[in-house]
C-alpha cells in the first residue's frame, strides 16, 4: 500500500486562497506518479472562519490538523476584521493559538535572492552580486513574548509595566538541534545572536549552544554576535552569514530585517516545526509564506505564489521527508522566475503576468 502525506489546508484571507490553490496544484503535479499518497483537506481559519463559524480558529479546524501530520498555511486577516476586538483579530486569534497548541518552537525561514532578482532589493547590488542566500532560524514559543508581564505602580505611585524574559536549557538546545541540522545541509557555519553583555538569558543561551556543538557539533563553526552588531552586519554584508540562530525577540525583528533585503515578500516562505514527531515519525510543521495578506492586491489575480509554493516545498522537507521533491519544486521556481516569467512585485521592466500563469510556467518547468 502506498504512503499517505496528510495535511490541512488553511488558506485564510486576503491573497491566501489564491496563491494556496496554486500552491496546490504545483505540489500535485511535483508528486504525480510518486510512492506516496497526498491527502489533504481544507478549513477555515481567519477571518473566514470568523465569518463562517463566528471564530477565527473553530475546534473543527484545530481537530483537524491534529489528525495531520503538516499544517499549509496561507495568511489571516485583512480590514474587514480590523475592528474587532484586539484577542478576537485573526492574527491573534488563529496563528498565535496555533503555534501553541502545536508547540512549534522552531521558525526557519530562508533569506533566498537570486542573483537575478538583486533589483527586489534595497542593497546596493555591488554589495550582493550573487543574491542572498542565508537562513534565519528563530525560537518560536519562549523569551520575553510568553514570560510573565504585569503592569503595577511604583513606590512614587507612578504607572509601570514588565514584561519576563526566560529560557531553560532544554528551550535552547532543541533550537540549536535545528539551527545544527539546517547547518550540516549548508555551510556548516552558525552565527549564534544574543546580547550577552547584559542579558543574563543571553549569558545562558551562550554558554550552552556553545557546549551543545561542542559535543554534538564538533565540524560546524560556531560564532557569536550581539544583536546591534548583526542588524548592522545584515545590511553591510548578508552573505557573510550562512545560518544564524536567535531567541524569540531578536529573531522577529532580525527576520524581517532579512525579508527586506531580500526583495519582495512574495519570494519568502518559511517554516515553523514542532518538537513531536507527526505520524511518519518526522517533525510536525506549519508551513507558510513570509508575507501576509496583502489587502492591496487581494482578489486581483496578480499576487506572486512563490512564497506559497515555496512554503509547500518545505514541507515536503520537513515534514514528509522528501528533499528531493522539495528541491526539484525549488529549482522549478527558480527557473521560472530567472527565464523572466514575473508577478507584477519582481516584474522589473518584464512584463507582469498572473497569479496562474506563473504557477503554469513552474508546472511546465516541473
Ligand atoms: P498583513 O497584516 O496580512 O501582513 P499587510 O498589509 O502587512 O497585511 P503584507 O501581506 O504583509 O501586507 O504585504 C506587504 C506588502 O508586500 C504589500 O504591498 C503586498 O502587496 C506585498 N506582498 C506581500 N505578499 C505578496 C505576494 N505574494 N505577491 C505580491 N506582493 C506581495
Ligand atoms: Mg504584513
């Protein structure tokens, strides 16, 4: 009997079904005729879930991605919900659930321009002849964003607020496992990024990644950087990094650091794993663009639906196991777009074709 690769599609608002059922399609096509089965079905989530069902994550859609071992997810929000209540918004009330309820504590996301693409950026492209090529890996479900927070009076009587930043040591050694792993698919060189001169989390985070490759690791580089200095680097020169690796804060800021410099949002997926193994004995993972819905184009047909597809091949990756289908959907798009076929955000002077019709080049291409 054939394998089956089950999982949930969460297309969401805005751009999200567009791109998804083109995401599909490609991933249908990159596996026809392979030992294995795909099995999916779709759900609300979002801001259509709001609408359908009254909440943006209903128990059905959560039911159903526990019974799957991957999550494809495309984007929720958009002005419609804009004035709800800020714990009923789709944001807040969908993907951060989401990534609680699935613990997923790693978040990789790939800084990939093509050296054709160096246009999308904002650097100087004697700074990046050959593209960008590095990856982010960020933790996902600890730091100061889920730490105690209060707010209190001073002495003086004054308003004041905390907010808690932790780790334990268990926390940061499975993000260094990630960080190790992507590593030896790479360069074999990890940029750790803290702020150890006054963070005593950092102190710890330092101190034990650095033990972790040591024992682990011996081959991969390890090196250490405060976080002022590598949003300078970033900039300066992205390419003398290969993967780097940070706590929660940091990597949210970091990473759209990254997402800027490498051209358009429509190019970016990323990936965001959890610390179980799904029913094939692999991570379970939620996979999904780095940009959002992008109201201004919502509905026109004309959104780039790399990212997603992109997002799909990852998780043939992480979750199914299967690199070589994730590499050739990879090389697909990468060959499109570098033969010129473009949405309208990398068009550059090309001239801008659909949502569809770049998905058809990468298929043709496949
Ligand atoms: P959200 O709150 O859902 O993130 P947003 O208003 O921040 O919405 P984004 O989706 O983050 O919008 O997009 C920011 C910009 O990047 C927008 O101008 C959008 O059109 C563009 N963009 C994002 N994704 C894509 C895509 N797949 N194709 C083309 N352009 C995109
Ligand atoms: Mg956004």
């Amino acid at each position: 009997m054939k394998k089956t690769f089950k999982f949930t599609v969460l297309a969401g608002d805005g751009i999200g079904p567009e791109v998804m059922d083109q995401a599909l399609r490609v991933l249908e096509c990159a596996c026809k005729g392979e030992d294995f089965e795909l099995s999916y079905s779709r759900h609300d989530v979002g801001g259509a879930a709001i609408d359908s069902q009254g909440e943006a994550l209903p128990k059905s859609t959560v039911d159903a991605c526990s019974q799957a071992d991957a999550i494809l997810f495309g984007s929720v929000g958009g002005p419609k919900w804009e004035n709800l209540p800020p714990a009923k918004q789709p944001e807040r009330a969908a993907l951060l659930p989401l990534r609680k309820i699935f613990k997923l504590f790693a978040n990789i996301r790939p800084g990939l321009l093509y050296p054709q693409l160096t246009d999308a950026s904002p650097l100087k492209k004697e700074r990046i002849p050959n593209g960008i090529d590095i990856v982010c890996i960020r933790e996902l479900t600890g730091g100061i964003y889920f730490g105690e927070k209060k707010t209190y009076k001073t002495e003086d009587g004054e308003d004041a607020a905390c907010d808690t930043m932790s780790y334990k040591v268990s926390e940061i050694e499975r993000i260094a496992e990630v960080a190790a792993q992507t590593a030896m698919s790479r360069g074999k060189k990890i940029y750790s990024i803290d702020k150890a001169n006054v963070l005593q989390t950092s102190v710890l985070w330092r101190k034990t990644i650095t033990a972790f490759m040591e024992k682990n690791y011996p081959e991969i580089e390890l090196k250490h950087l405060y976080v002022d200095n590598a949003a300078m680097q970033l900039a300066r020169d992205p390419n003398q990094f290969d993967v780097l690796v940070t706590e929660n804060m940091f990597g949210d800021i970091l990473s759209d650091e990254m997402a800027v410099i490498c051209g358009s949002l429509g190019m970016l997926c990323s990936a965001s794993l959890g610390d179980g193994s799904n029913s094939l004995g692999l991570k379970f993972g939620l996979y999904e663009p780095a940009g959002g819905t992008a109201p201004d184009i919502a509905g026109k047909g004309i959104a780039n639906p790399c990212a997603q597809i992109l997002s799909a091949a990852m998780m043939m990756r992480y979750s199914f196991g299967r690199d070589d289908i994730a590499k050739k959907i990879e090389a697909a798009v990468r060959k499109a777009v570098c033969d010129g076929v473009r949405t309208g955000d990398i068009a550059f002077g090309n001239a801008a074709v659909s949502t569809k019709e770049m998905a058809d080049a990468i298929i043709e291409r496949l």
